[in-house]
C-alpha cells in the first residue's frame, strides 16, 4: 500500500510538471514560405505594447497575440510590409516600433548611448591627465633621516 501511494504521488508531481506542456501554441499556416518569413520579420519589428522590452514575437501577452493574428491576417490578405507596420503606427503610434526611426524626437535615443560614452571618456582622460601631472615633491633631507630611523626602529633595511 506504501509503494502505490509512492507511485501516485511521484506521478501527481511529475503531471504537475508537464502542465506548461498544455499550453496553447498559436499555429500559422502559410502557403508561401516568403509569407512566413515576412510574418516572423515584422513580429520581430514590432514591440509588445504591454511587455515594452519584447517584440511581438517573444511575448505571451493576450494583446500580442492578438496583434500577431492581425499581422497574420494582413499577410494573407495582400498587405505590403510598408502597409502593415503604417497600420499598426497610426493605431497605437510609434511605440509599436522596436526600432524608432532616427527623427527629431527620437535623435536623443540614438544619441543618447553615444554621447554618454564620450562623455565618460572625457572625464576619464581629464581624471588620467590631472593624476599624471600631479608632481610630488622629493623628500627633504630631514625627511629622509627621519624616514631612515623609523626604518630601522622597525627593523628595515632602508632603500637607497
């Protein structure tokens, strides 16, 4: 009796496991290959309106799913890729793109990355520079006596 509650509790764990398994797969079916790989192309492109950081393709959002579809269905029916993504831009805006075009009000996003790299290497070099040019100034000959018997009060050798 021991052994069978055993097996059904190592079964019970191992169905509760598979349980992503179940889930439901979007299916498209294309007649052209070309259609599926303009359909893979423009999920890459477009950017899930609720994840923000994934492309339609990646995302498991109910809204992606559905913008998939309309995608899907715009393919099939003789939609141009210029079409489909002006369609998706003039319903939810230029979010809906992954990869913003370069405009006067995206110029900082492109930009952005590049001038803050320049300007840590600015200070960087300025840091550098600064640190080389700093001069000491050589010890005195008092200093260097009283250097020499803090050496040897230690046990030192001194340098010469």
């Amino acid at each position: 009796m021991n052994r069978l509650r055993l097996q059904s509790l190592v079964l019970l764990l191992l169905l509760s496991l598979a349980t992503p398994a179940f889930a439901i797969i979007e299916v498209h079916t294309f007649d052209d290959p070309a259609k599926e790989q303009r359909y893979r192309k423009l999920s890459e492109e477009l950017r899930c309106l609720v994840c923000q950081n994934q492309n339609l393709a990646d995302s498991n959002a109910d809204l992606a799913k559905d913008l998939r579809n309309q995608v899907y269905n715009m393919i099939q029916a003789g939609k141009s890729d210029r079409e489909i993504v002006d369609y998706m831009v003039a319903r939810y805006g230029e979010f809906v793109l992954y990869r913003p075009p370069m405009q006067t009000n995206t110029v900082l996003l492109w930009v952005g990355p590049f001038a803050l790299l320049l300007i840590g290497l600015a200070g960087l070099a300025v840091f550098v520079h600064r640190r080389k040019s700093a001069t000491r100034e050589p010890m005195s000959p008092e200093e260097q006596a009283r250097l020499r018997r803090l050496l040897e009060q230690q046990g030192g050798e001194p340098r010469s």
